[in-house]
C-alpha cells in the first residue's frame, strides 16, 4: 500500500498540478529521451523551444542518427554542455546500428546507452513502458530530503544510495511514470529552492522541513562547487569579408565549436601588453591596420568562470592563416556553432 506521501503527492498531481510541457504524457520513447537530455542542466523555459526546433528537424531517431554533427551543434547551439549532443548523436547512431532503429524498452538497455545515466533511463522507462524505475534528479532530492528532513549529504555516495532506496519506496509501482512525473513538478512548481511555496503545498502537513521552518537547510551537500577563472582574449583577424576560426578539437570545454583566434592568458592584458601577445601569436604589428577592443565579455560554467574580450584586428592585406586556423567567409560564420560565450559577442555586434 502507498505511503501518505504517495498518495497526497498523486492526488495533488491528479487535481492542481497544471504544469504544461510540449513532452507531458508522451509514450514515444524518443521524444521523451530527447526531452530529458535538452532539460539536463536547462530550464523548462529555454529548453521547450529546443525541443520543438528538434522534432521539427529530426521528427525520430533515424533523421537524427542521419544528420551531419555540425547541423546537429548548431541546432544545439547556445544550451551549452555540448558532450551532451555529442553523446546524444552518439546514442542515436547506437540505436540505429544496432538496434534496427528500435529504442530499447528495458532499463539496463536505456541505461547502456552513450550519455544516459540512472536518471535518464528511470524517467525513459517509466513514462514511456510503465516501468517502476524512480527518478531522482534535483526536484527529487529536493522534495524527499525536505519532507523527511534528511541531512545526509546529496553529492556522497552513501546519501545517493539512501536516496535512490527512499525514492524507490515511495514509488507508485501501479503508476510510474504519474508518480515520476509528479515529484519532479512538485519540485520545480512549488518546492522550489530558493522560494518555495510553502503554503500551498500538498504534503506541508507532514514536511519536517515546513514543520521545522527551515527548508533553506535542505539538502545537505558536502561539497562546494570549486570555479576557476580562465582569461580569453580573442582576435578577430580579418580583411575583406574573411576572418581566421577554427575548430576546438582538444579535450576541453567546447569541443567541434568554431572559435576565432585564442590566447588564453593569466588576466586580462593592458594595451601594452595586447599587442605584445598579439605578435607572440604570429601577427606582426606592421599587418595590422586598424584594432578596436570591446568590453569585457564573462560567462559562468559548472567548473569554470570565462572572461576576457574581443580584440576586432583588420589586416592590411591578407596573409596565410595561423597554424591550426583557415580563413572563413564573415557572411557564412551563422552556419556555424559558437560557444555562448563568443555568440553574445556577435549578437551584441548585430
């Protein structure tokens, strides 16, 4: 039998929960991965209108698997997280070469698929088969260790292991994906993290968090996120209606994004010292005819904090490209993918 939680938490979902979402109450086991995959790390409010561009696009997975890597990043251009579409693609690819095309319909074959973890497959399985798999994301996380006032820290391996057991227990077997899905919209609708709505929640009258007034205590990690700063300082080398980009290849962030000439450095230089890394990057100051620098540009990741700015160089004739750079049509770069960061700047540039 369920618990009163269970319960409260399926009748809220039956009478108020309200939530609308393009995906809600989908069965295709593609649309609802992809669903999943575009929300990971993005708001229901940006990622809705992704969604949509995507099933336009790539209506099942074999338009996808099908599709060029590049069509696909610059469809996905400005979420960020791009090991995401690349394993997305990746997945597509997987189901159709090896699976005939057939998303699979059990959890541990979800689950071996490229860049779907336990929560991607529990939420594929439930709402798409009906299988009793939880999910646990952070509205999960969020909702049980509030009404339980569970202070076992979420980011260790002994409190996801008494997360996922409490989560599967409270699960509604009969109803998977109801239960699933109603969890999570408690979560993002009205246990909110920073103002959650207390007085209207279905489940106040037994919230040890409520009860005890302090949500803001819940949930406990034991860990705080360490950022880095990195400086970029980029060079927009140009001369008549070409500038010199390249593609990121290396193991970091952005990679198979386009970028213009990089020089990462240790703060952000002074005049002086710009042109100095400007000839130390293979440009002489007797190429250049003009320069105009911008303000500064930041952009926040999970592990990193990138800033710097955008240095505009118009050469006096062209020349061969830097090493690992090739010239490109200016009126051609929208074909491109960017990384946030650089599209803010060409979109301010407008």
């Amino acid at each position: 039998m369920n618990s009163w939680f269970t319960r409260r938490l399926l009748k809220w979902n039956s009478d108020e929960n309200h939530r609308q979402m393009p995906w809600k109450g989908e069965k295709d086991p593609y649309k609802i991965w992809l669903s999943e995959i575009i929300l990971q790390q993005t708001r229901v409010e940006q990622g809705t209108a992704y969604y949509n561009r995507f099933i336009e696009r790539y209506p099942s997975i074999r338009f996808l698997a099908a599709a060029p890597d590049q069509e696909v990043f610059k469809l996905w251009e400005g979420l960020g997280y791009y090991s995401r579409c690349r394993n997305m693609i990746a997945a597509a690819r997987s189901v159709m070469q090896e699976r005939e095309g057939i998303f699979p319909d059990h959890y541990d074959d979800i689950l071996s698929l490229p860049g779907i973890g336990p929560y991607t497959a529990a939420a594929i399985s439930s709402f798409a088969f009906n299988l009793p798999n939880a999910v646990l994301d952070g509205n999960v996380f969020r909702v049980l260790s509030r009404f339980f006032g569970i202070d076992m820290p979420i980011d260790t391996d002994a409190g996801k292991k008494h997360f996922n057991e409490l989560a599967s227990e409270q699960l509604d077997r009969k109803y998977p994906a109801a239960y699933n899905q109603a969890i999570m919209d408690l979560g993002a609708t009205v246990c909110k993290p920073k103002n959650p709505l207390c007085e209207h929640c279905p489940l106040a009258d037994k919230c040890v968090a409520f009860i005890q007034g302090n949500p803001f205590d819940y949930p406990v990690k034991s860990k705080k996120i360490k950022r880095r700063t990195r400086f970029f300082i980029y060079l927009l080398v140009e001369i008549d209606q070409m500038i010199m980009i390249r593609e990121r290849t290396s193991k970091d962030i952005w990679k198979h994004l386009f970028e213009f000439v990089l020089i990462e450095t240790d703060s952000i230089p002074d005049e002086p010292d710009l042109m100095s890394l400007i000839e130390k990057s293979g440009i002489n100051r007797n190429e250049i005819l003009e320069i105009s620098t911008s303000a500064r540009f930041r952009q926040q990741l999970t592990h990193q904090e990138i800033t710097g700015n955008f240095n505009r160089i118009t050469l006096r004739k062209k020349r061969k490209p830097l090493p690992g750079y090739q010239w490109e049509k200016i009126n051609e770069l929208k074909k491109l993918p960017f990384p946030r960061y650089i599209l803010s700047y060409m979109e301010e540039k407008k």
